[in-house]
C-alpha cells in the first residue's frame, strides 16, 4: 500500500496513478497515519479480447487473399 506525507500530497499525479491503478493510498503526517484515500471504484481489468489470429484462420486456413492486388484492379478499371 503506497503511503504519502503531507509534503508529498503535492505530486497530484503519482497520487492520481495510484488511485487510478486500484490502490488505497495512506496520507501520513510525522510517520503517524491520519487517513486513506480510497479510489472511488474498484479495479477494473481489461476486457479480454477474442484470438483473431485464430479466428481468421479458422475461417479461412492458409490461404492469402491478394486484397492489394484487387484494390489495384479495381482503381485501374474505374479510372
């Protein structure tokens, strides 16, 4: 638990990462704890997303779709 002292209290912005990361902060005034400070909502962990990766080579195995080379045709036919 990361702890401050009064002085400190002026660096907003490792106090401000600290409560963003999920962490109670402890304000200290001569090595004596006078209060927490509580982040206003719990930790929230990242969605976890979807392996595309595999998805895409499920759909699709190995073959390459030459999506270059069609773009390329189809600019070239319309102009």
């Amino acid at each position: 638990m990361p702890s401050v002292n009064l002085r400190q209290l002026r660096d907003t912005r490792q106090l401000l990462a600290w409560l963003e990361a999920g962490e109670v902060v402890v304000l200290k005034k001569r090595n004596r704890v006078v209060a927490r400070i509580v982040p206003e909502s719990p930790k929230i962990l990242p969605a976890e997303w979807p392996d595309f990766a595999a998805r895409l080579k499920q759909n699709y195995g190995d073959r390459m779709i030459p999506a270059v080379e069609i773009l390329i045709e189809e600019r070239n036919s319309r102009y």
